[in-house]
C-alpha cells in the first residue's frame, strides 16, 4: 500500500484565510497605539520635572536655579 502525503500544515500556524505575513489593521493599530503610550509614558516621566524648571526660570521675578530647587 502506498502511503498519501498530506499537505496539511501541524502544529502552530495562522488560523483562518490570511497569512502570517499579513496583519489585520485592527492588530497593527493596537501595536501602534501601544507602542505610542509606551514611549509618551517614558518621554512625560522624564520631561516634566525640566519643563516645570524652564516655566520657573521663565517667569517674572527671575529666580535662580537653587531658589527653584530648595522645598522652602
């Protein structure tokens, strides 16, 4: 008896009609958005604490930096 060969993939592979090259815009849209929050989140937690020191030195009266710095 001869033995079939079947063109059926195993294992794990995409599911349904498209390929794994091919990305729904729903997915690419969700990386993008995620990868946007990520990088807004680093970018605010570093740059507020300087902004708020440009505003201070940008105002009138001119304060020095220390004035700016010490909590009293």
């Amino acid at each position: 008896m001869a033995s079939r060969i079947s063109l059926k993939s195993k294992g794990k592979g995409p599911k349904g009609p498209k390929g794994s090259d091919e990305k729904s815009t729903a997915q690419c849209l969700k990386e993008w958005s995620t990868w946007t929050m990520k990088k807004a989140k680093v970018v605010t937690h570093y740059g507020f604490i300087p902004l708020i020191i440009i505003i201070g030195m940008n105002s009138e009266p001119k304060p020095q930096l220390y004035q700016l710095l010490s909590p009293v």
